[in-house]
C-alpha cells in the first residue's frame, strides 16, 4: 500500500509494517506500565507525617506482613501518604497509552475515507450510516476512541499538579484523584475494548490499495529509478536531475512516468523495458520489510512469553 | 520538628525525614530517566516511509554500524520518524521531575514565612529583601523555581499532543518539538541548579523549630499519651476519650496540655508527673524515624554506587 | 464541493460556506480580545500591597493621571500586582484563535492529499516537495501551523496554574510569564502570518471538486429524492424506506443512483427523468447557502466599519 | 492585618481589601459569562452540512422559530454542528472562575495555619480535625475546593483540543464532551455553594491579626518613617539609607524599631516621640484602602443593579 507523509504519497509499503509500527509502540506502553510498577504499587503504615510513631518498635516489621498480604510493596519511605509523582507517573503512562491508540483510531479513520478506502472499522450488517444518507459508513468507533483520549491527555495536568503538597499531606491530592484515577482506569480500559473491536474486525480493500498507488502514475517510484540509473554507472547527482526533470515532465503532461522513461534516451541506453517495469514495480521496492517485521513478531512474542503469556 | 498536615500540627518529624522523603522521589524521577534510556535513546536510517527501501539488502547492519557510531541503539523499528511516545515519555518525565523540584521549593517558601520561619534559602549578605523594606527576606530561587515548574508542565500536553501522527510522518511534531525540547532541557538545567543551591547554602533555625512546636501546648502530643494510658491498662477506646476530653481542656483554656494531665484524677493513678514529661517530650516519639534514614541513606548510596558514582 | 461529516461525504455545500464559517468563527476571536480589553488593558500604582499608603492623599488621582498618559485604564483595584485571571483569560483567548486557525490548517492538510486534491496551500515554483520525490506538494505551512498551535494550547495550563496568588503577590507568576506572554504573542503573530499567506495564495481545484462528488454515483443526493417524492404525495416514511433501498441497491451494484431510480416503477409514477436530473443535481440542493453566506458578509462588513476598518 | 508578598511581611492592609479585591476578581468572571453569552447560547437547525438543505426556502425562518421558542439565539452560521470555539470558550471562563476561588480558598488555608491564625474556615462544633489528634483544626472546604480546582483547569485542554474539527463535523467532540461539559458544570456549582459556605461562616481572629503585625517589632513601617522623614526636609536618599540602616540594626539586635528611631540623633531633631509612634501605627497608613473599598463596593453595586439583582 502507498506510505503517506504530510499526508502526500511518499513511497510503498505494507499495512503489516504499520501494524509492526504500533506493536512495538504499544509494546512500549507495557513496557512503561511494568516500569514503574515498582514505584507505583506500594502501600504504607506510617501514622500522621511518616514516622510510624504510634505503631511501636517493630513498625517497619508489621508495615512489612501487612503490605504482603495485599500483595504489594512497602513504601521505602512516606509520609502520611505515598507520594504523589508516582502516581502522576502513572496518569502520564495512561496518557501516552491512549495517545497511541489515538494515532492507531485516527489512521483508521483515514484510511476509511472514501477518497482512499483502504481500511474499515467493523460496520454492523444492520447499522446504519445515516437515516437520510444510509451510503454513509461513518467510522465512529475510532472517532470515539480519539475523542476518549483527549480527556485523558487532560487529566495528566491534574495529576502533575499534585505533586506539590503542602508538608507531610494535604487534601487537594485526594479530592482531585476520586475523580482523574478512576475516570483514567474506566477510560482506558473502554478505549482499549475499543481498538481491539476495531482491530479484530477491520476490513481491508487489497484492491483499493493496489489501485491507489497509480494515482501518481508511477512517479512515487522515481527514487527506486534514480537509484538504479546510478547503479548501471550514471553518477548518483546526474540521475537525480534526470529523474526529477523526467517525473516533472510526467506530473505536467499526465502520463504515466514508464512512458517518460521509455521516451527518453539516456533511459533507454541504461534499461531495457522489462527491466523498467520490475524497478517500477512498488512490491520490489519495500526494502527489509519483512525482515523488520518478523523481528518485530520474534522481539514481541519473547517478551509475552518472558511474561509468562502465549502467543 | 513539627509534622504538618492540612497545614496544621500534626505530629513530629525531623528536617532529615523531610530530606529522606525527597531523595527517594528524586531517586525515583532518576530511574525514571533510566528506565527511558532504551526507548528514548534510539536513532532510525529507514528511508521516507521506514522500509530503508533506498538503503539496499544490507540496511539494517548500516543502520546498526551507524548508531554504534551514534552510541545509541537502534530503533526495533520505525516510519520516517522514530514514533513521539518515545519523546512525549521524556517530556513526561521531566515535568514529574520539575514538580518534585517545585514541592521541595515550596516547602522552603511556607517554612521561610517569618511566622514559622524554620529554614531559608540562602540570602547574599549584599541583598536586599527590598528597597523600602529592609527587613524582607524574600524566598525568590524557591518562587523563581515554582514558577517555572509551571512551564514544564504545561509542555506535557503539546508532547502528547505530538502521538498522534499522520500516517508515516507529518510536520506538526517537528515545529512543535523545536521549542518543547530545548525548552524543557534548559529549564530543568536550571531549575536543578537553583535547588542545588537553596539545598547546599539552606539555613535552618533549630530552635524556632522547638519553639514552633510548643504553639499547641503539648497537645500534638496526646497520640502519645492515648497509647501511653492504654499500655497502662485503660482501655484504648476509653484511653482516646479520655485524652481527647483533656486536649480539648487545654485547648478551651489555653493552657498547658501537661497541667490539664496531670491534674486529672484517672491520669495520676496510671502515670507520674516524670512518665508525662517523657512522655510529651516529642524526641521521644519519633517511633522509626531514624531507621527510616538509615534505610534511605544505605539504598541511595547502593544505587549510586551502581551507577558507578562516588558517595 | 463535498460536505463531509465523519470524513464521510454527507451533503453538497459550498468552498464559500466554509469561508463564511470560518469567518464568524475568526470574528468571535476579535470579539473576544475586545471584550476582555478592559479587563486586560489596565495598569496601577499601588505600592507594597495594593494600599498605595506611601503614595500620600492624592494615589488615586496620581494612578489615574500615570495610567491616562500610558492610553490605559486604571485598575479598579489591585494588590502590589494585577490579578492573574486576566491575563489567563488572554491566553485562553489566543489559544482558541491559535486553535481556529488549526481548524483552518487541517483543513486545507485534508483538501490537499492527492486522493482528494480540492484546495492546495500556494506552492513556489522552484520549491521542491522532495529531493527523491518530486511529485510530492507537502502542506508544510498549514502542518507548522498546526504544530505550533499545540504550543499555544499548552500554554493555557501555566496561565491558569498562575491565578492562584500568595496573599499581596508572589514571584512564581513573573518567571514564568515571562516566557508564556511574549511567547504566545510571538507565536499567535507568526500563525496569523502563516495562515494569511495560504489564504490569499490558495489553490481550488474546481474539476476535481466536482469530479469527487461522483464518488458515490449520486447517492449523496438521496435526501432530495426523498423530499421530492414526499412532496409528491408519497408519504414521508414510505419516501425514507424506499430511497434507502435504492441506494443500498445502487451501492451494492456499484451502478448510478440515477439509473437505480430510473428503473424503480413507483418512483417512475411520481418522476420524470428530467426531474429526477434536476433532483440529482448538486447544485439544486445547497439550501440557503447563498443567504448565508450573504448575511455572513453583511454582518462582517459591519462590524470591520463599527471598528473604524474599511471593507 | 499583614499585607504579604513572598509570604513575608511587607505592609499592613486590611481584609476588607482582600475581599475587595476578590470582589472584582468574581465580577470579571461574572463579566466573562456574560460576555460570552451571545456567542454561547445558541442553536441551529442546519442539516448535515449547514446549508439547511432539506428544510425548504423558510429554512432561516424556521431555524429563527425555533431558537424564539427555545429561548437562545440562531447560530449566524454553522455546519453540522456549532462551531466548539464556542465551547472552548466556556470551559476556559470556568476554569478561570475555578481558579479564582481556589486563590480566595488557598488565602484562607494559609491564613488558618496555626502560626499565622488570622482566620478560619467553619467548623461544626460537632467536628474532630482528626481522631487521635482533636487539636487541629483542618481546612478540609478549602483542601477540597483547591483540588477540585485542579480539575476544572485540566479540562481545558481537551476542550481546546475539540476545536479543530474534521470538515463539517466528526464525532470526537462529543464523545470528549460528554464528560468535559457536565463535570464542569456540576464541579463549579459544588466549588461555589462550598466557597460561599466557608466565606459565610468565616472566623476571624482580629487580636491575632494584630499580634503579627509585631511580628517584625515595627520595622514593616520603615517605609512610613523614611517617607516621614523626607517630608521634614531630609532628602529622600538621605532618608532611605538612615532608615535602612535603622531598620537592620533593629533586625540584628532584635529590639524594636520604635526604640532604634527614638535613640538616633538624627531622628530626634526631625521627629518627636508622639510623632514616631503616629507614624508607626499601622493604622494610619492604610493610604487609600477605605477609597478603595467604597469604590469597588458602589460599582458591585450598580452592575448588580443593573443585572436586576438586589444589594
């Protein structure tokens, strides 16, 4: 399929390598959450500003059996409560992990243009898109996933503000944290529902995609052609300003740029037709593709499986 | 010195628990930074779309050499960008960081308020509080670093902002980027300097200190009593009534929790005049507050020493 | 031109419609900047604490001579500073104009993907989309636009964070206004620049506008079929019914919405096919378009002259 | 009372200008909602694109109808939807309201702060400040609206976030507005009724209020005395040094000022001591703090009078 940057045609490449793209971002995002679970899951008994005063000699003792029967750490140390970046920690992780289902909801909902119709959301056999437009396939999971993430981008202010606190505890933290951290889980955990809906149903259009490359008539192949034009002996910086002339010339009369490869001389002395066509062929131009996508398979699949998950 | 929470006495603590406290949360926004090192700390040679396409069969071991070159690891895999969750977990980072920085400042800025007046940060002998007012002692690296912590947080949201990306790349992360980075790797510089220089010239005032503590009359101090009275055999729920009853007393009338004690009937048959001032000596019920240190210290020294830093 | 709502084509409108929203919506941002005018425009003199105690029995004339010579108003009152919640109203002010012209900007990114290729941001002739990709016409001012929009938005946090005052004034506003005032104002200067420039050289490609709305062979029209065939005594339930089928039919047999109609005998009895072309046309059915537009520039026009601006 | 600035003692002022200026800081708010009513309180009948397609040439009419009844105005112009400047808007003049009163809310927390004791929040004769600890008396109305505050203001960046739309409408606003608009709504009514609870029932500690002022044994009223003396023919800069060398010595010998100033010679010829201690009574330098006060009041007045409301 075409690879787009500032939204233009840039070069192909494969839906695979944009779904190994977001496994790995999202692989970061698990990663991150385990990070910081040593900072983030920790109780304490430290009575009224830390010090465990109340609590008799063998404070640290009995903190200690209480904290594993919840089945989490001690806090190395508090005061009246655990301090609060590591749970701003936490709200910025779920920030990011939202955001990066944001950018995988937003691609969708491009792709589903019906300008491009690439990829799809699952759409109901029953649904319908509009009562007087029932043509329309609006692709309103993903919509709602991406406007999901920008109340939890927002909640990351909240979070950093609490930080700061006044001594050894104040109650701006707790009045504030009823609602960011349940409202955080709850919305992260439906957006997460969400993107897998979307992901286990998403229909592609093979077709669409084949069909969308030729929309710049093989120009978008012009640095597979320079490359090869420089590699048959014509210096790097000559094939560049034939290809580039040669593209302009195609762009300008709106034919097909194989025709102003064959047209031309030059061209011509250095490949023959056959060859012109395998170069134009974007399939043959997608470098280490599958090579970085089956290492992206191997790397994720050992981690699940360090973590005890199978494949 | 006097614990504070909701602002008010709470129970004692010492400065050197408040300091525990802070190195463990700066502790943690340094593995933080540690933690980030492999998802940040990576660089890309993979062409317009990220199928390194142009760079021929052997691209992946280029990219390698290069980035070994770069010292810094390779990206698993990428577009034309590395992908902003990478940037905006570093942006993250630093705000958590500066609003620890901001949390240690203020707390100097309520303890330098001449009606506690506890610690200060340092004040040049030439400096003038201010030109009408001589006797002002104005907290301004403290205020100067709050102020700025601000900023720092507010970059997160335009870092993540930045996640969502059009398809392989657009433009909008890199006019954006080119002021939240050098912006917040300048401000964090400078915020950590000037805490190191409040922290290394900080003066305190140990006898205000004691002084401050005697403002409830001993009254802090009746968590004490209550477990006291009930070590001594009176029930703990009648314990806490009963001691709850006298700080009231002492409170209403304004005078010393000890005399309210050792005035009552019940108290003089469980303990003696030389038991209660032990017992509201505040040294006495700072319960494993030095333990606490001791832990911190050792655990932030080991640390250190991992990273191959001297004591 | 298409409407699109979902990013799915929905009904006709018009490029001009577009502009005239946008119009109203940039006539609201310069409302609001004069609306809080005077709150923002003001200055005082009020020494220490607001009391203006060492100014003598005349402060409040001396204020309002010092403040009509500077062409501003003076404060109705204040302490040693003006109250930070007008200047956080200004810069939520300039982060809601930064974010319409992020509107503005993303849609003309979206106009401008070759799949769609309806409105183009001004392109120099020597200016090059890419060295190895010639073909391409990056959007790159609108996606700076939108980079730095994102700024702007982030700003608003710190500003707010700001209102917040210690008693008669604290130094945390002042270091950090001091970067998020001429900031905004730099970077609100240079989007208004950047999006002025893609406006006067804006590019429409009228053919392809037309040529995407064939996109859906007529079924964007199924509202007016509907219409019309109620108007014509066919009760308006049994309009919707029927029409939804035909365009269901017309999209699965990928065949014209018009020749779905045409061969339908119910809608045979109440249409010609003249009728059905008139009906089928886009340009019949643009509603009040016009008057809209009319009345947007009507009332436009009178405001630019009430703020002594000529047309 | 103390006037503050850096959290120490600068001039005395009173709370009748605290309030003062919280008056005008609510009446701004109050403005601002005003202010943005006729861009907010509106509402459209325009079919999925704006053009009103489907409603027949009385569209306008229609649409003007319905809004009479609804008791908004018609939108001027829109798309599918209102344009969410609009909304931004809102949100923005919320979270500043929101912040205004945490600054009032935060003043009094520090203000009830047992050093400084000044005034105090409500607190039911029945309340515990805590069960082991029946002395304090915590600030928990103020705590909770502080940080509920912080929430208000982490709402704004998704609602400025929602401004950029997708052509004439996409559905990540409401799904993100679902929560943003009614958590603010029910979020800012709460912080109100509770701000005007604890404004309500307020306790004020006059005799404390001047007990601080000894606080720096008179030489907060240096500014006084040098201005004094500049008046009885010493020059200004001649007057600024005495005083300031006065004023130290004072600080450093911890005696008062009213003694350093009786005891110097220079003082002596320019100033009797029935004149130094006039000088030194806080009361008279108040400058035009009543004026002040009077003036805000009768404005309050007159806009609430001219909002129909009672005194």
């Amino acid at each position: 399929m075409m690879g787009r940057t500032h939204g233009q045609h840039a070069l192909p490449t494969t839906l695979g390598f944009k779904f190994a793209v977001w496994t790995r971002e999202v692989s970061r995002s698990i990663q991150r959450l385990r990070d910081c679970r040593e900072r983030l899951l920790v109780g304490k008994m430290s009575g009224a500003v830390g010090t465990q005063a109340g609590l008799g000699p063998k404070a640290l003792k009995i903190q200690h059996l209480v904290m594993k029967k919840l089945g989490i750490e001690a806090s190395d140390i508090s005061t009246q409560i655990n301090q609060r970046d590591r749970y701003a920690e936490f709200t910025c992780i779920i920030a990011i992990a939202a955001s990066t289902v944001d950018n995988m909801a937003s691609e969708i909902r491009e792709l589903q243009r019906p300008e491009i119709g690439e990829a799809f959301e699952p759409f109901g056999r029953k649904q319908v898109g509009s009562s007087t437009m029932p043509h329309k396939r609006n692709p309103i999971i993903c919509e709602r996933i991406c406007g999901l993430a920008k109340i939890l981008r927002s909640l990351v202010s909240a979070a950093l503000e609490n930080i700061p606190t006044w001594h050894e505890r104040d109650l701006t933290q707790s009045s504030c944290e009823r609602f960011v951290i349940p409202e955080e889980c709850i919305l992260i955990d439906y957006i997460l529902v969400l993107i897998t809906r979307v992901m286990e149903g998403l229909e592609v259009d093979e077709e669409r995609m084949l069909h969308n490359m030729e929309l710049t008539q093989g120009r978008m192949m012009s640095e597979a052609v320079m490359l090869s034009l420089g590699n048959r002996g014509m210096g790097r910086q000559k094939a560049h300003e034939l290809v580039r002339e040669l593209a302009i010339k195609s762009h300008t009369e709106q034919r097909p740029f194989k025709i102003a490869l064959l047209e031309n001389y030059v061209v011509q002395k250095l490949l023959n037709k056959k060859e012109i066509e395998e170069i134009l062929n974007p399939r043959n131009y997608l470098g280490t593709t599958l090579q970085q996508i089956e290492q992206v398979v191997k790397k994720t699949r050992n981690e699940r499986r360090d973590r005890g998950l199978s494949d």
